[in-house]
C-alpha cells in the first residue's frame, strides 16, 4: 500500500501508527509530520501527532505541533469533530 500510495496522508498516517506501537520514537515523529504536512486539513493526523508528542515529545514539541495545527485549521477526518 505505501509504495502504491506513498502521497496519501490516510496511509502515511497508518505507517506512523505502527512506528509508534513499535516503539520506535523518532520514525514514528517523521511519519507524523510528513502526514500533516501532505494533508494539513486532516484533523486525525493532528490529533496522532499531538498524541504522539504529549506521550514521547518536550514540551517544546508538544507546543509546536500544537501551534502548527491551530494554523492548519484542519477540517476532515473520520475521528476529527
């Protein structure tokens, strides 16, 4: 699936899902912004990467991708509301 739809932020967000259960921290951050930044109106990739970096990031993480996301203003996503 990612080689067949690597523009897709729906797949790219999955990748980063599994990076994260498989603990692998710092793959798992690249694959969360390279969603939000293919798709910045997709609000499930925000709320992962938030998630992510309230559980593994600094607080200075935590803010930017928090304040990126403001901006983003993003309006779709199926658990997004």
């Amino acid at each position: 699936a990612l080689k067949a739809c690597d523009n897709d932020a729906h797949v790219i967000l999955a990748v980063s899902r599994l990076f994260w259960r498989d603990r692998k921290e710092e793959k798992a951050r690249s694959w969360c912004n390279r969603a939000v930044t293919l798709d910045p109106d997709l609000g499930d990739a925000w709320g992962n990467y938030y998630a992510f970096e309230l559980q593994h990031g600094t607080p200075e993480q935590q803010e930017e991708v928090l304040r990126r996301c403001v901006a983003a203003d993003p309006h779709h996503g199926d658990e997004w509301t």
